[in-house]
C-alpha cells in the first residue's frame, strides 16, 4: 500500500532528507539497521562535519554526522540498535551551527519489510526501498476530467521577524515578551542589567560580537532557557548567579564568552543540546555542569579557571565533549557512563578518559579519569593545576606510581573502586585532598604527601585499607577518617600538620598487627610498629625506639607509636668494634668498599636487594663461593669461603655447586649494606633449587656439608647463625585437585593459608575443570608486614598462572590472609579447610557470582 503525507520543505539549496527507514525487514535481529538517507541537490559537495539527526518522538536521540556528501549525491547513515519509532515519527536535520535545515512530516511503519519513506517533490510515499538511488516518485499523467481539481490552499507560515534591540525595545527580555517563535533577536552594542527568561523558541544574538556587548543578571541568573530550539550567540554574559540555566532541549549555546558569575557558567538540565566555541572562565562555582542531562555536544570551547569544576558531569549519560581546552581546569564526573570524551586538551596535555578499558599504560596526560575500568597503570605523569589530577570511578586492580600530583583541587580521588595501589607519588599542595578514598583494600604506600588541606581523607565505609611508609607532611589534617574501619595505618611519618590524626565513628589498627625486626640506635628489636607522630609527648623508657604509652586519634590510638621517624628504624648501623686493650689505636668502623667505574661484573643498573627480589640462571660456576647469573652479574655468596684453585678440596666444592646451579634459576637476597664486595662482585645469599619444589639457602648448605668455612664481612647476614640452625629450605605449596571438583563456579574466596614449612612462591597456579578456562582473576596474600597480589591478563600465553608483584615467603605456622577471584570454572575442594604436608587453607567465605555463599576452596599452587 502507497500512502502520500504533505511535504514540509527544506530550507532552500540546501541539503534535504530523501529516505526514511523505520521498520526495516528483519528488524528483531542484529544484523539490520534503521536508516535515514539524505541528498544533496547543490552544485558543490558539501562537509557533513557537525550535522546532526534527530528525532522527535518519545525519546529523542541526536547523532552526529561526518564525511562528505558529493553534488547530487546521497549520504546513507544506518544506526544498528532502534532508534527511529514506528509511529509518528519525525526526522530533524540541523547544520553545524543549529539551524534547522529540514524536518520530515510525521511518518508511521507497522510492517517489518523493505518498504521506505521517499520525498517526491511536494510530498512523501511509501514505496520499496532504493537505497542510495533516486526514489521510486510515480511519473505525472494528464487528468482525463475536463474539470480539474483545484489544489487545496495551505495555510502560511507566518514570516520569522528580526527585532532590534534597544531600536524596537529597550531591554532584551522586553524584546522576548513581544516577539513569537521563530523570530530573532539581535542586540546592539552596550552593557544590559538584566536577568532574562526565555519561553519561547527565538534567535537571540549580538550584533557585533562579545567584546562590547554585554548581559550582567545583577546577581540573578543572566539567561533562563524554559523553551526547545532557543540559540542564544555572541553576548559577554556576568555577573549572575548562572549565566545560563537551561531548562529545555535541543538549544545551541556558541560563541559567547562566559565569565564571572557567582555560581555556574552554565547549568544543564536538559537534553540534546549544543554549547559550542565559548570561552567559559572565573565563575565561582562550576564551568558547566550537567544534572540528569543526556545527549548533549560540548566542543571546542575554552574553559579557564573556574572555582570547582570545569565540566562536571552528575548522572549524564551519552553526552560528546571534544576538542575542548582545559586551562587550570577539568573534568570531574559522578555515576555518568556512555560519554564519548576524546581530543581535549588540559593545560596542554591530552586529557586522557577511558571507560569499561582493561590493561592501558597511561604515562603522558594533563588529566586522568577512569570509570569502570580494570587493571589499568597510570605512570610518570607530571600533573598540575587542574581539578581532579587522577580521578578513579568504579575502577579496580589499577596501579597508580611515581607521578606527581600537585597544585590541584584534588590530587587523587578514589570514588567506589577497591584494589587499587598508589605509591611512590609525590602529592603536594593540592587546594583539598591529596588523597581521597571511597573503596575498600586499596594499598597507599611510599607517597610524599605534603601541604594539602586533608593529606589523606576518608569516604564513609572505605574500609580494609592500607596506608603505610608515607610521609605525610605539612597538610591541615594528616589523614581523616570518618564511619570506616579495619584500616590498617602504620609506619607513616606525621609531620608538621595543624592536625595529624581525625578519627570520627571509625574503629582502625594504627599499628603492625604482628612483630617487625628492625635497628633502633645500632641494637636489634622485634616489635609492634605503629607510626611517628611529631607531638607524641610520650616516653622511650627500655629505649626500643616505642613510645611507652599510645597516641590518642580521638577514641581511637596508636598503641605503639614511633620515637623516631620509621625510616630510622630501618637503617642498619654498623656495630663499631671496641678498642683492644693492650693497644691504644682504636679498629676502624667497617665500611662498605667503593665499587670500580665502571663495575665489570654487575649487569643490571638498578638491583633489588629485597629477599628473593632478584633472580635468574646460572651461567658458570667460577669456583665453589662464586657464580655468574644471567642478567644480574658475578655473585659472591656471602659470608663463606670456599677452597681456592690451589687448595685441597677446590674441585669438590665447585662441583657441589654446579651439581646445584648450573643452568639452573637461582633466587638472590643481595646485602642491603654493601650490595658489592671488594672487588665489585654483588654479595648474597644464594637460593637453590632443592628437589622438585623448593629452594636452599646454598650459603648455609656449603657450611653444613664441609665445602665451606665461616668467613664473616661488614653486611646484613650472620653467618654463624647458619652453623646452629637447621638447614632453610623454602617451598613450593600445593593442594592438588580434589577427586570431585564439581560443582564448580566462579566467585570470591576469602580466607587464610597456614604453611607448616617455609614457602616460596612468584606465582599462584589454578587448577581449571577439564575443558573450561577456570582461572583466577585476582590473588592477594597478607599479613602485618606485606601484601602481594597478583592479576590475570586475559587468556594469553601461560594464563593458568598469575604472578605476584613481589616475592611471596610464607614462614611456618604463621597466618596469612588469602582472597582468590576466580574466573570460568577452576576445580574446587568442598571443604572448609584442607590440610597436606605444605599445611593448611582455611575458608571464610566463597561467595559466588550469583552471590551465593558455600564453604568451599579453590584448588591451587603457589610456585616459583
């Protein structure tokens, strides 16, 4: 059935809407589109860059066009999800600059075929589709009647009229109140107190530009937008409480400076709208800011040294916002997803903006912000002067390490994200936070926070935290926290704050929940650690570097507070050797030697000298004290002498040695004292592999079978220890599969692992279901002292196995706290505890994605 509906025409030479599909055939599957086809009827192709559709009835939905449309051509945009309703339906094209250049009539499609809406001159038919082709127009045939049939006479549209202000009327809002839709308003030259509202679809525009026509509202808001399709151009706007507040749809904003208002540039409430090429600047509240508002196109504006927020975005979904320059501003959003945010600019660096992203290096921005993403690092960046430096929404596992943040409102914001790790940052003088957490089992380690208003600050139930070894200096308040607990504070120095410590409604551990070896004035202790706090009053009175009584944080306390600042307690201070009596000349304090420049046998320029911190395969065995290790350099295992080339016994300890190493991967714990010896060979333990899953320490095993004698030099270790203890061995830990790994599901394990030997592990192992990708996501190991975890990447080389940040060892009969997410269909025990010779696994909880709570526990292996 053809159907005809009146044309409404197009603006003149122009380009018009020829096609209409609404109802596509196949339209309940994926593979179909809803298209609208446009021809070009000029003589010159013409760029659709800007050019928007949109529709009209029940929600409206504007998309942005580009490319080029050729003379006489046709330009096809085809949308893959519903966007065009079946009934009613009327289609608006509008150029760059919010004209409206044509608008269909109101079209209806019941039926799923190949039927279109076509444009034949003065009207429309329903006819078979033709795509990028002339349309399917019936050709004119005379009237057989003698008698015609007259055309019916349409109604005019009455003619848009142009009104002068202050020529027609003095004030602008007074030329509002007599004009009619449709009309324009152009304003001279001069200064305007007023506040106006408008209710009605009008052109307001300047005559000549911003620089001397000016709108002040007097305190109130300048412009009001209560009606669709208003564009207001070319005013300086000031001095109100908003400069616009827009109320309605579909209004164009461009053009315009807007400046010095008491609260916002502008206030959306509103959807569809365009606010282009203004330059937005010192208001006192907000640039821009979106409430509730969707859809909305925000370009190539200059936005400078607003109070708050440049653009910031609550609720506001779907919205465009490119090529906009941010100077000493931002971007801030709030539960707001969809938005395309792409080619801006801030302090001029790129704002960089990732939604739902998953394992991105970010190391050059002006700006960070990232929602909903996963395990994204953030590194290297040097950000200044504007809102939120790095800004986090519902993002977790991302590390954020060695930037600085300074001169912002806020320096780092976590909002709703947990599992997170910032450390090594420098986070200085930013206007509120330096750090704000709104998250659960974020790690906050090795920062410099100095000189912001709250160093650290809590959202309401921001629990299960970590905060420790930061310097956290010369801020208003050092660290607050609010209704949130479980967080553990310790071995962080509180410096020179008006207020180091506020703790409200908040039940946290301010110390090390077990005992820490550490130096304190050249003598060793083993104790609870809690932080330096530069007001403790307390007393030191058996002089173990811990004050005697806690330090009170409102009605919460550190109980074993710090004399000293914690990085003290961890400098090793040579133990000087007393004066012989029979000889005046006191010995000499032992130091470490310079190494040689350049040092020929050390291959990597930063070592790790942390236990387990370095490793790799031995290429040669020199002698039966010394190995070469790829990548790392010549190693000369500590505190032991082994026989030289001439001496009895040299062959046999080289051999035992190579028997143990050669070709095989080896773990360093190099002196944190010397790092090299005397003649520039790295000084270390040595751990080796030992049966199928373990490790020795190799010094130690020298020692004990006779191929070595004690021979003991200025470092960290104690050789003569090694002679009384039993041999250390570390170990891999396995819980094998269980018979019936089924049923199997993929959930959060929380728990802990109690080894009853030494264990070793870089990496944690998951058993899968056989022909599924069961697998863990996430893994995390602590106790009082450390935390490691480890992430998954995808299903991508080794991916049953997740290695650690750091070196994991787990000592015997301790406790150590267990979270495992995994993924797929991993083999699970269906037990709330299991045991072997390596020890035992307890469950707290496993909770599984359907939120369902068992007792069950993953089946796994920690391994190196």
């Amino acid at each position: 059935m053809r159907v005809c509906v009146p044309n409404i025409t197009s603006k003149s030479g122009n380009i018009v809407i020829n096609e209409v599909e609404l109802n596509p055939y196949g339209n309940l599957h994926s593979d179909v589109y809803e298209w609208v086809e446009l021809y070009n009827p000029t003589e010159e192709d013409i760029d659709l860059s800007g050019w928007t559709l949109s529709t009209t009835h029940g929600k409206t939905v504007t998309v942005y066009l580009s490319g080029v449309i050729k003379s006489h051509g046709y330009y096809v945009y085809k949308r893959g999800k519903q966007w065009l309703d079946n009934e009613d339906e009327s289609v608006v094209l509008k150029d760059p600059y919010g004209f409206e250049i044509d608008r269909t009539p109101k079209l209806s499609d019941d039926d799923n075929d190949a039927y279109t809406w076509q444009r034949c001159d003065d009207s429309w038919i329903f006819a078979y589709e033709t795509e990028g082709a002339e349309n399917n127009c019936p050709t004119p045939s005379p009237t057989p009647s003698p008698t015609p049939t007259p055309t019916p006479t349409l109604t005019p549209t009455p003619t848009p009229t142009t009104i002068y202000v202050p020529d027609d009327y003095a004030k602008i809002q007074w030329a509002v109140n007599h004009a009619s839709a449709g009309d324009t308003i152009i304003v001279r030259d001069g200064i305007y107190y007023e506040s106006i509202t408008v209710s009605k679809q009008l052109t307001i525009k300047s005559e000549k530009g911003t620089a001397n026509c000016i709108v002040n509202g007097t305190g109130s808001d300048v412009f009001t937008l209560e009606a669709d399709g208003i564009r207001i151009e070319g005013f300086t706007i000031t001095g109100g409480s908003d400069g616009i507040h827009i109320l309605s749809n579909n209004n164009t904003i461009i053009n315009n400076i807007i400046r010095s208002n008491n609260d916002d540039g502008i206030e959306l409430r509103s959807n569809n709208n365009i606010i282009s090429n203004n330059n937005i600047s010192s208001n006192n509240d907000d640039g821009i800011v979106f409430y509730d508002s969707d859809n909305n196109s925000i370009s190539n504006n200059i936005i400078r040294s607003n109070k708050w927020y440049g653009l910031y975005l609550w609720y506001s979904n779907n919205n465009t916002i490119r090529k906009n320059e941010f100077i000493n501003d931002g971007l801030s959003v709030y539960r707001s997803y969809g938005n395309i945010v792409e080619n801006n600019k801030v302090n001029g660096k790129p704002l960089v903006y990732l939604e739902d992203e998953s394992y991105k290096i970010i190391d050059n921005a002006g700006q960070i912000i990232l929602v909903k993403c996963k395990n994204i690092t953030v590194r290297n960046a040097e950000i200044k002067n504007t809102d939120v430096g790095i800004e986090l929404f519902e993002s977790d596992n991302c590390l954020i390490s060695n930037n600085s943040i300074t001169s912002n409102m806020y320096g780092i914001r976590l909002e709703q994200s947990s599992n997170n790790i910032v450390s090594n940052n420098i986070i200085r003088s930013n206007k509120w936070y330096g750090i704000l957490i709104g998250g659960n089992n974020n790690s906050i380690i090795e920062n410099d926070i100095e000189s912001n208003k709250y160093g650290i600050n809590f959202l309401r139930n921001s629990n299960n935290n970590s905060i420790s070894e930061n310097i956290i200096r010369s801020n208003k308040y050092g660290i607050r926290i609010w209704f949130s607990n479980e967080n553990i504070i310790c071995l962080n120095n509180f410096i020179n704050n008006t207020y180091n410590a506020d703790s409200y409604n908040s039940t946290n551990i301010w110390n090390s929940t077990e005992k820490i070896t550490y130096t304190y004035r050249g003598s060793k202790f083993k104790n609870y650690m809690g932080n330096y706090w530069d007001n403790y009053t307390g007393s030191d009175e058996n002089g173990d570097g811990i004050g005697d009584i806690p330090y009170s944080i409102n009605t919460d306390k550190d109980k074993c507070p710090l004399i000293e600042p914690f990085e003290n307690y961890f400098v090793p201070t040579p133990t000087p050797t007393p004066t012989p009596s029979p000889t005046p000349t006191p010995t000499p304090t032992p130091t470490c030697y310079p190494p040689p420049s350049p040092n020929p046998y050390v291959w990597k320029e930063h070592l790790n000298t942390t236990k387990f911190g370095e490793s790799g395969i031995v290429s040669a065995v020199i002698d039966g004290d010394t190995i070469d290790v790829s990548g790392i350099g010549r190693v000369r295992l500590a505190d032991i002498d082994t026989p030289e080339k001439w001496e009895e016994g040299y062959e046999e300890a080289k051999e035992f040695v190579e028997n143990l190493t050669l070709g095989k991967k080896v773990y360093l714990d190099i002196d944190d004292f010397c790092i090299t010896g005397k003649y520039g060979r790295i000084i270390a333990v040595v751990y080796a592999p030992y049966g199928n899953e373990c490790f020795v320490n190799l010094n130690q095993m020298l020692l004990k079978e006779g191929y070595a004698e004690i021979s003991d030099y200025y470092n960290e270790f104690s050789p003569y220890d090694w002679v009384y203890e039993p041999l250390e061995v570390l170990c891999q830990f396995d819980f094998e599969p269980p018979e019936k790994p089924y049923p199997s599901i993929a959930g959060t394990f929380i728990g802990e692992i109690i080894p009853n030997k030494t264990i070793i592990a870089r990496k944690l192992y998951t058993y899968a279901c056989e022909g599924t990708g069961g697998h863990t996501e996430y893994a995390l190991i602590c106790n009082d002292s450390f935390c490691a975890e480890a992430k998954w990447y995808g299903y991508k080389g080794d991916w049953h196995n997740i290695s650690f940040n750091r070196t994991v060892i787990l000592m015997p009969d301790e406790s150590y706290n267990l979270k495992i997410v995994t993924g797929s269909y991993p083999q699970i025990h269906h037990n709330k505890t299991i045991k072997n010779e390596n020890g035992m696994i307890k469950c707290k909880t496993f909770k599984d994605v359907n939120g369902i709570k068992h007792e069950w526990i993953p089946a796994i292996k920690l391994l190196t």
